[in-house]
C-alpha cells in the first residue's frame, strides 16, 4: 500500500501518518518525492486489515490518496495458487484442457421441453444441461419458473441423458433442496453481490457457478469469488455474461471477451461465457460462442429450444436444435482447448 | 406495442403477425409505411401478457423489432396515479411538501457512537437516524456489522433520540426481526434485483427505501418498486446513489441528479438521494447535498459520523457532526420544498 | 417513425400533430390503443426531414415520445446495399471473403525502426502497413509523432516491403499530403464525430479507415461513415476498437466483439478489429485477435514494433515481431474466412 | 511514480527497472513490502519524461504496473495555481465570485430569430449570447447551421442587446474569422480531443469554452485544457454537458454535477454547465439548472428558443423564453454565489 501526500503536507502530517501504520504493526518507510512525500507500507498486510486501514489513512490530514499495491482477494488470485483449478462433477471436468458446453432451455417449462433438449443438446456434444427452476425477471409479471417441480425435471431430464446439471439459485434457504437435484449451483448475475446467498453457498460442498454482475469491475467479480471461497468451498467458477452496454439498439449487454485472458491472468478459477444473455438475440450468438472459445473460454453456457417462438423466457436469444448442433460443429474446428 | 417489420417481410408474415396477436384477445391493426410494414396493438394489453407476447412476437418471421409504447410498470407510474405519494412513520411524512433528512453513520459501531450520532443529527434537524446492522462490503475481509446487537442499539438511540430509523435488510428471513427494531426497512443497490427478498418485504406492512443498482436504468428500478408495490405494500420511497462512473479517480459513483426530476415526472413515489455512497468522499458531500435539495428530491440519506477518522465503514466518505450542522443551516437556505 | 401520445393527450392534440405530419407530405395514420393513441407515418420519410420532422413532433403538446421504426442511415445500411462491400487497393482487398492483417508500429519513429517492422510483418503475412506519422495523445507533453518525415518513410518502406499502407489523419488540410504518401486514410477514434475531418475525406478518392469513437453507439458510427459516404467515397471500412470499460484497471477499452456480428447484420461494410487499442497490454492482444477472427472480422488491425521496450507510444500494448508471427499461425487455423 | 513489481520478480528485475530510472537523471527507492517490492521516484519528474518513462517501465520484465502518484497536467491543476482564475471579457467575469449565464438559441436560423432571442435573455439577467453558426450534427442529413451569415447575426445581435457571445467552433482554418465575430469559442464536446482545434485556439488571444466529451474522465478533461494553456492562452473556461448514460430512455446524458466540486477542488479554471444538451429535454432542464447553481457551477450555458416547437435544432431541449425567465429569478433565490 502506497499513500500519497498531498503536495502542502507538513512534516507532521507525514509522522502521524508513519505512526499509524506503526500501531498497527507494518512497517513505514518515507519516500520523497520531487513534489510530494509517498509512504509505503514494507509488511505483508493481513487481509482483515487491509480495507479498515486503506479508509482509515484515506482521511487523515495531509493524505491525498491511498494506492494498492497488492489485489484485495487472495484465494481466487493465481499469484497464490499458480496452477489452473478444474472443477469436477461426476467425471465431467471444467477447467484446463476440457472445453466443456453446457446447454438448454432459459426457463424449464414442461417435462417433455426439458426431456427433448436434454437428448439433442447431449447429442450434439453439451456435457451439461442448464434449466431455471427459479427465474429472475426484470418485470414482477413475467414468467416467474416452475420452481420445485421444475428442480424434479431437471433431475429426472439430466440423469436420462447422462449429463450434469446446473440451475440457478436466488434464496439461500433453497440451498439444500437445489442442490439434491442439481449438479452446479448458479449465482445470477443480479445477485452477485448478495453476500448472504454467497456465504451460504461457500457452507455447502457443491460447485458454485459464479455469474458477473453487469455492472462489476473484475476485481469486485473476484471479490465475489472470494466470499465463497473464505467460507470453505472452493470450487468456483466463474461465468462472463456481458457488461452494461454504451446501447441497447441491438444487443442486451456488452459480452466483455478480454475478461477472458484478463481472469486466466490473475486467477486460477475456470471461466465460461454466456453469450445468449450478453446478446438477447440469438442472431449473434453463434459469433459470440466462437470468439469465447478462440480466446480461451473454458466453456459456454447456452440457451437452446427445442422450440425458441414458443419459448416463455428469453425465446428470442435461445438458439433452436439445429443451429446448436452446426454451432458444436464449428466450435470443435476452432477451439483452442484440446479436449471437447 | 408496435411490431416494426423489415423492409422484405412478406405478406404472409405480416399476416401471421396479426393472427398471433389476435390469438391473445388484442386488436391489431396494420400501417403501412414508406419502406416497412408496422403493426400496432390496439388494445389495452394486460401486464401478464407484455413481457411473454412481446418475447413472442420478436422472434417472428420477418419481424424486425418490437417497440413499447406503453410502459411495463403501472403501480409506480403517475399516469395511474397522478398525485404525490406520501410516506407517514409516526407522523414523520416522506414525500412532498416535506424535505426530510435521515442522517447517521455507515455502520453502528457502538452504543457510545450511536446515541451521539443520533443526538447531533436531530438537533441538527435531521428527523430520521440511519445505521447498518448488517453490512454489505465488497470485500469478505472487512467489517460485516454487528447484527442483532446492532438493531437493538439503533432501536434505542431513535427512541432516545426521538428519530425513525432506518436499516439495510439483506436476508429476507430477517425481515420480521429487523422489522420491530426499525422503522424502515432499506433495500441496498446490490439488492435492488434480488426478487426473494423484493418480494419478502412487498408482504410486509412497513415502508421499504428502496436503493437504485449503480447499474440499473429508471425503468429497471421502477420494476424493482413495482415488484414490492404489487405484493400490495404500497409504501416505497426510491433513493438514488449513484451510477457507474467512467472512472472511479475522484468519485465512486456518478450522482444522477437527472433521475429527480425524471422520476418526479414518470412516478409518484417520493425520492430520497444518498450522495455519501455516491462520492465515496466527504469533500464532495455538501455540494451534492444542495444540488439534490435544489433539483427536487423529497430528502436525503447523508453519512454523519462522531469521528469520521476512526469509523469502521466509509469513514472517507461521513461528514463531522460540525459539518452536517453547517449543511444543515445551508439547506434551509436553498430548499425549494415549503417544510424542512 | 411512431408518435406516441401521452393517456391525457387530447383530440384536438392528435388532430395537431396528424396535421402537422401531413403538412410534410406525408401521410398519417391514427392507431387508437388501450391506454393511448399511437400515430404512424405511412409514407417514405425523406432523409433530410426526419430528424427536423423528430424534433418538431417530440415538443408538441400531448406526445410522449417518438420511436424510429427505421434507421437514420441509408448508404451504410445493408437492407438498401445486400452484397457486402470490399475495398481494393492495388490488389488487395479488404471485405469478404479475405482476412486482411493491417501492422505495424503505433508511431514511425525512425527509417530504420519502419523498415525492419515492414520486413517483419510482410513475412509473417500481414497485407498492410500501419505506422502513425501524426498521433493524437490525450497528454500535450507526450510524443506527438515525426509528421511529414513520417509519411515519407511510410511510403518508402511500404514500397520496399510490398505491403499498402494506412496512417491517420487528424486535419482535414493535410488531406492532400497524407494521400499522396498512404494508401488508407484513418479516422481516429477521438475524430469519430469530427465531421469537418468526415466531410473533407469524403470528397477524395481514397479508402478511409473509420475507427468507432469510444463512447459511440453503432448508430453514431453508421452515421459518421454516412458522413463520407454521402459526399460521395464509397470507400469506408469500419474498424471498431474498444468501448469504455467499466473500469480500467486491467484493459484500456472493452473490446466490443459483439459488434462484428451486429455489423455485418445491418451494414455491408467491411470492419476490421483492434484489439491493441482495446486492450492496452500485449498480454491480451493474441487472444483478443483470435476472438476477433471467429466472430467473422474481416481482418485486424495490430500494433507490432521491433523493440517494444523502447517504443516511443504504445509500447505496453506492442508485439514484438517474434510474437506476432505466431499469432498469424494461429490465425490461420482459426480464422472463418476463406483468404488470409 | 511507483512502480510495483510481480512478487515473482527477481532482484535482477528490480535492479534493472531502478537503473533505468537513474539513467533518467531520476532518484529511484526501493520498497520492500510483504508480498512484493516497489520502486519510487523521489524526484521532480519533468511533463515531457512522464509519459515515456511510465510506457517504458510497464513492459520491462518482473513489473506488475506503474501507479502515478503525481498528476498528468500542471497547468491546469490547482496545486500549482491555487487562486481561482477568472476569465474577463468586456467587462463580464465568468468565474468566482460572479454566476454567468449564457443562453440563446442552439442553432442560428435567422436574424429575427436571434434579435429577439438576444433582446429577451439579456432582459431577463443573461451575460451572454450563445447561439451556433457551424453545427456538429450527428447525421449528415440534419441542419448543419448558417455559417459565415450566422455570424454576422451573432455579432449583430450581442451587440445590439449588451451581450458577449460565444459560438463553437469545428474547423481551425475557421478560427481567425470566428475570433472576429465572437467573444468566446466553443469547442464542442466530440471535439474535446481533436488536438488540431486544441493547439489552434491554444495560439489564439481569445477565451476558449472547452466541453467534456461524453466519455472523457476529468483527468482526459483537464489534460485537454493543458493543450490549449501550455500553447499559451491561459483563458479556458471548463463546461460539463452530461457523460454518457446507463440508458437513453429518459435524457441524452447524464449530467455529471460532481464534476462540479471536483473541479473545483483539483483545478482553477472555472465550470460552467450546460444542462439542456445532458437532458436533451427542456422539462428536466430548470431542475439541473438550479442543481448545478447550488453545486457551485460559475455559471450555465442554456438553451433558449423564442419558438421551440419550430426550431430547426434541438428544439425538444430548448426553454422558451417565459420558462427562462421565471428559471433565472429562481437561480437568484437558490444561488450559492454572491453576484449573478
């Protein structure tokens, strides 16, 4: 942590400053510049200091900003914990080299909608199948989900067709219950900072997959991360969904494809991309599912139909039976990842 | 709702166009344009049915876009009630021609620092005490609030202090029990799209302030109100706190001072803005203050700590006891509203 | 183009702007809805009166607003030009079915420092040359670029190397010069919306590169290639280059990947993609590349210098050549196109 | 500057970078913390240095990245200036102590237009006449203004009614004749880093209204300012116009009115706002007119039509002149500074 004076602070300002960070046992050293005074801290911080310290130093006289040194999280970060995690769920891996693909309908509508995407999306190649139960929806009068009959769908759907299943979860008092019928717990992107479903799920032993916020910096994403990860669970991963976009002529959001090498940078954790949320169109998302592969994406997450018009969430960015099965075609013929 | 057709549908597709929108007991009515065909709905459409039909409609053949010309709330908007709403709690009115001030610190750290915050603010002329029990932090590292014990202090020191209060409510199970501590349930911007607990609160007969997403358009929010609103507990009040900013140098968030006058137009519920979580920096505290007062808002939600420098949570951004007296005595000066 | 009116409008406000609409010779239809009444335009608006004709209807009394039911854009728009445009110079093509790589250092620096990087990236199977000459730097104290010595080695090692050439241009009174010693003129991003810089290229013959503005939605970019495109060069390849980032700590801009398939969708121009300027770090720029290519650009633009280290400009975001190299490998395996 | 190092950096890495700093003529610091080792420079670091040092140490092996402790623009900043400056144009001062407002019509349409315009904002308390004779538009098919004729119109009509004008300019070639008409030049937000324009009116002995671009930060903001006070004019006034919004539902922009005390706090050049482009709708303007009154702004710049509904530009955002009228005696009820 670096702490810049401000050019007309006295030398006093700069001692009291110094004192603090000696009470707290770090050591200071002064640093002075051709305008200004900066103070480094030379300890390792220990991470419950580092937040109540950086606000503390903010406002004391003299201070003109605080600048980190060293990331804020720790467990999610690849400077400790260099090698790639890969998460696995009954024999299916996501993480390095695997590039898995999961797929199915935005909401679970009816057994038989389920059961027929299910047998086609594992046909094609998806080693998982995605489907809410419980769906967040921007307008209290849209389709809300089939809730727990929906979960018994899902689980029956999965297990004819031998692939893994992940579903969202939006109340931390459904953990238990998702989490008999689903193989991966999903954190929407709206609650990516509901921090009492995040401690909740870092209790649970089941993989967590961990949407963006849309309006996240990666950093507060990895934060994100970090709660479940300190609460004992640590497999996590992550999943780009696109970012608040400059319009929404023609798409919902921004997908954020350099969060793909940025995160293989600084973190350990697998990342997949939803390109059917970040578009809403289903036009562009056969482009979006090849770019995050081409950068490096350990996997998608898709919306398929088995019949996208009559579909009662998010028909129009769900991709039908046959375009999926074109698209897995392309994607083996451009994948960077070895194994599909 | 407006159907825009592309400029090479063929009849046919405009035909099926109509035939679907009739299938739902909706008039339709097609307009012929220069290069495209468009089709109106001249019905009045039920709310149940805008989301899925126009879902529906965008995926047609043929069918270009779809545009609202009507908007997907109702219960928030003026048109369907064109007078002021007036939030009472115990003869304290939110809501014009009031301008009411809630003041307090981020965290309640102490019983000592709670009953001195509340006694200062309310001779200041605050009329409501604000205070977290339960902290929403980015980080899991930092100070995460005092619970139970917490409430029970804010309980004390508003009663004390003859002010309502006001506290964050994050996990829906809690509701009842924050509910006889506070007088005012606060539903965070992380929070503003966490259905389970919107829901939760729209049961409960207790008035809920209701944050703005830093990444949440006016539409988004007013669906996030409409989703209390419609759950039949009527008594929300809106706080605006920000928006993404283009870069987080000298503020945390952008106050959107536009977004009084725009909901004071689209809406009828009162407004309250929070420019502490907004500038993330005392410094800039009082001007926002003063231009929230000066644009219209019902209100404010103003950090206020004994000792800013010594604070557990946003001390950067609480304004002294001496400070918030002084913005005190400067807003009467420049308040358009008629009572302070 | 849709005039809905407000729920109180009355008839005598329809009647106003029903006559208003037809005094423009056009034709308009009323279209009576549940809540409100909605008024169409039934005839081909001419250009140059829908946007005056927007204004004039917006500030009428009882209108609510009005929705654009068709683009703005005419000589960009794909639905009134199908066939994809490609651009020729001295037999190279830009635009479908070719991948075209653009490369080269952000500044000309010296002769010598052009040539070996014109050597390098001919080798490797770039087809183009780009080197800036006079570069437009947020900061007055940074370099500024060699200008006219510049372009002479630009022309020189283009010429040695075989490769055609790009270079930016930043006043409109260089035009002449500029074109004389490169091949394609560049609009920078800054200049997206200068449109004395849009005019004068307009008016030559000669291919200009036309970079999205950071902060312009594809709307803005259309217009400003309809900007040239309507003084009369037909001539222009888009080249989107990064949006604003929700935060800038790990990349400068948020590579917009979305918008080559939007593009394609709605214009038959070509666009190119640089991920360099996106990005910020090299680190990032392969991977960027490769997503690019997937999502069916139709070539690159890369910033590439034979010591990046001691690069006037740009160096974080540099290749070397040994890098790049390896990059076009990997394109050529990955890239959708059937040329490179 | 700090430069922080990986924590996997070698003590050969960190030599390096220090003798690179020291071949600069500069003293370097070595920090070591916990985890990793920083790098200061403890002296002045010359404007012409900054830039390429910190390019160059970004990309030299072992370092994480550079962190500038000191700010990019001299000139403008307050540190190094910190009396408010105030720009005098015939007897009219626009910054502290006084609050300056300019209004007129957006466009130059005719004569009688802008005498009345003129005649009715001077009587109602305006300094100055605002009204443009070269119009950025951002389709080519809009009005695109008057031109020379216009600005025989301006100098008319400032003359007639004791006002001082102020018109943008687009094209530098045009800065000699636009001097000779106008009292102050614009430049218009997309032009906020046209560098050419910057330097032209940087040469010039004429104040300069320089606009934030929608997606500029402050600090891209001030170095803009620096282009044209280290060419030597040092009479820039600032102008906040609105950055881009979430969504475009409601206003153009979002007005950014923290800029205003931020502004203030780290610079010396006064701040004017112009709301009526933020809200591109004249029913939200009186609102952020008074917000940024009391935020302490120098002064507006508005948009006044005598007829709005006939204007050829941006008539949805422009006040009639009664509104302004009654807007300017509540300005003088609301407003912090002591003379208006």
């Amino acid at each position: 942590m670096i702490v810049a004076m401000r050019s007309d602070a006295s030398q006093a300002d700069v001692d009291v400053v110094v004192q603090r960070i000696t009470e707290h046992g770090l050591k200071a050293i002064s640093l002075p510049g051709g305008e200004r005074v900066a103070i480094g801290i030379a300890s390792t911080i220990p991470p419950e200091v580092r937040a109540p310290l950086t606000e503390l130093l903010e406002v004391m006289p003299g201070v003109d900003h605080v600048a980190q040194v060293s990331r804020a999280y720790k467990l999610a970060s690849r400077e400790f914990h260099p090698v790639d995690s890969v998460v696995e769920i009954k024999g299916i891996t996501i993480g390095a080299p695997t590039f898995t693909v999961a797929a199915g309908p935005c909401a679970i509508e009816s057994r038989d909608q389920l059961m027929r995407a299910a047998e086609a999306v594992k046909k094609a190649g998806a080693k998982a199948l995605r489907g809410g139960a419980f769906k967040p929806r921007t307008s209290p009068y849209a389709f809300q989900g089939l809730g727990p009959k929906g979960l018994r769908y899902l689980k029956e759907a999965g297990e004819a067709a031998g692939l893994i299943t992940v579903t969202e979860i939006m109340d931390q008092h459904d953990a238990e219950m998702i989490a008999e019928h689903a193989d991966i717990l999903q954190i929407g992107a709206r609650n990516m900072q509901n921090y009492a479903l995040l401690n909740a799920v870092g209790l649970l032993d089941v993989p967590v997959l961990l949407k963006r916020g849309p309006g996240a910096t990666i950093d507060e994403w990895l934060l994100a991360a970090e709660y479940i990860l300190c609460q004992g669970n640590r497999r996590v991963i992550l999943c780009e969904r696109g970012v608040h976009p400059l319009d929404r002529t023609y798409t919902r959001y921004t997908l954020d494809v350099s969060a793909i090498p940025v995160v293989k940078s600084i973190s350990h954790l697998p990342i997949l991309v939803d390109p059917s949320h970040a578009a809403g169109n289903r036009a562009y998302v056969p482009a979006l599912c090849l770019a995050a592969a081409a950068a490096g994406a350990d996997g998608l997450l898709v919306e398929v139909h088995p019949d996208p018009a009559s579909a009662l969430c998010d028909g129009p960015q769900s991709l039908s039976l046959g375009t999926f099965e074109t698209l897995m075609q392309d994607i083996r013929a451009f994948c960077r990842k070895k194994r599909l």
